[in-house]
C-alpha cells in the first residue's frame, strides 16, 4: 500500500495518511514490515555527531575517523585495534537496546498480528524489542556474528561473551591479543558476519530465516 502525502499544510490535512495506514494496520490479516537503517536512526542509534564522539572520542582524535560507518572500514595496523574498534561498535548497537522505543511501539502495533520482518538491519533491535525470532530474517548479516574470513566454511559463530570482554579490558584502544578471534578450522582471523563482499557467510540459519519469509508470503 503507498500513500501520496497532502499538499496543504493543515494538522487535519497531514494527518490523513496517517490515519489511513492506522485502519490498514487495524483492518489487516497479516503485516510484512520492511525495515532499513532510518528505523535504527530514529530510534537513535545514530553513526556520527554527538553520540559517535562520545563512544569513539579517542578514535576520532587519533585517526580521524568521523563517523562509526567509515570506522568499519579503517586500516588499523593490528588486529589488537580492529577489535577494540569493533567490539565498541557492537556493544553500543548490538547488545545494548536503542535509546529510543520505536522498535518497542512498533510491535505494540503488530503483536496480535500475523507479521514478518524482512530487514537490512544487523542490530538485532527487533529481537531486543521483543519480536519472534521465528519471525524476523536479517538478509544482511548480524553485528553478534563472526565468520572465517576466507571464509573456509559455511558457518557462523556467536560473539557476546568475547565482545563483552573485548569491551571491558581493552586499554589504550586496543584489546589483550589473547582475545583475538580466529577460526577453529583454519586458524585465519575471525571477521563480521556481514555483508561487504561475496565472502559473506549465508549459514544455515540464514537459510532457515529466508525460507520462512518465503513460505509466509504465499499463504497470504
């Protein structure tokens, strides 16, 4: 369903597109929210201004990294910076929830439908929100995930506990070298499950998420 939003300027006028998606909402039997990084934003996980200088100050001086995107993409000279980059960046938009409830509002609107998440999102902000995971399907990877990065297999691997302890003991902006990821298979540094390039892992819950989303769209 698209809407043309009103010309006039009137509270009453502006409404209306608002009002009919309300009734949509109301009157529908299932609901697929499509989601991007503007859902992120508004609920203020934002990559650059005044929270990305106070998380990432000391990288900003040091490297002049301007914002959390570009940061993603920086040239650390060791493994030891990349990940007290990286693991800043994951805590922050990861594992802890957004500072705004927007994902919280959202499900109130849908929890008593029948609804699926297709999203670009690597957040995981509709699982902290409470959405089924059942439900959701993150084409683009997810921030708590590594992989090889050969990669030599098709496989992802569960991030928090060494995230977590990235966070609390790197100094200097940089992490303990034990700390370290690298692959249980080959030994190869460990990098995010995220799509950048045709390294991207699609592991096997990838799949599982792409053919629920398949499945739920035909029996609606």
């Amino acid at each position: 369903m698209s809407f043309r939003m009103p010309t006039r300027s009137s509270t009453a006028v502006s409404s209306a597109p608002i009002e009919r998606l309300r009734e949509a909402l109301n009157t529908a039997d299932a609901v697929v929210i499509g989601a991007g990084a503007g859902l992120s934003a508004s609920a203020g996980l934002t990559y650059s201004g005044e929270r990305f200088e106070r998380l990432f100050g000391d990288f900003q001086a040091k490297y002049g990294i301007r914002d959390m995107y570009s940061g993603g993409f920086y040239p650390f000279e060791t493994l030891e910076e990349y990940w007290a980059w990286w693991s800043r960046q994951i805590m922050a938009n990861r594992y802890e929830k957004a500072p705004r409830p927007v994902y919280d509002w959202l499900l109130d609107l849908v929890r008593d439908k029948d609804y699926f998440v297709i999203t670009t999102n690597v957040d995981h902000q509709f699982q902290l929100a409470g959405f089924d995971k059942e439900r959701l399907f993150y084409t683009q990877g997810d921030y708590g995930l590594w992989q090889c990065s050969k990669p030599c297999h098709q496989a992802t691997y569960d991030n928090e506990s060494t995230v977590r302890r990235m966070a609390s003991e790197q100094r200097d902006m940089k992490i303990p070298a034990a700390l370290i990821p690298r692959c249980p298979r080959c030994g190869r540094p460990m990098v995010m499950n995220l799509r950048c390039d045709d390294a991207f892992v699609q592991d096997a819950d990838w799949y599982a998420a792409a053919r629920r989303y398949e499945d739920f769209l035909p029996r609606r």
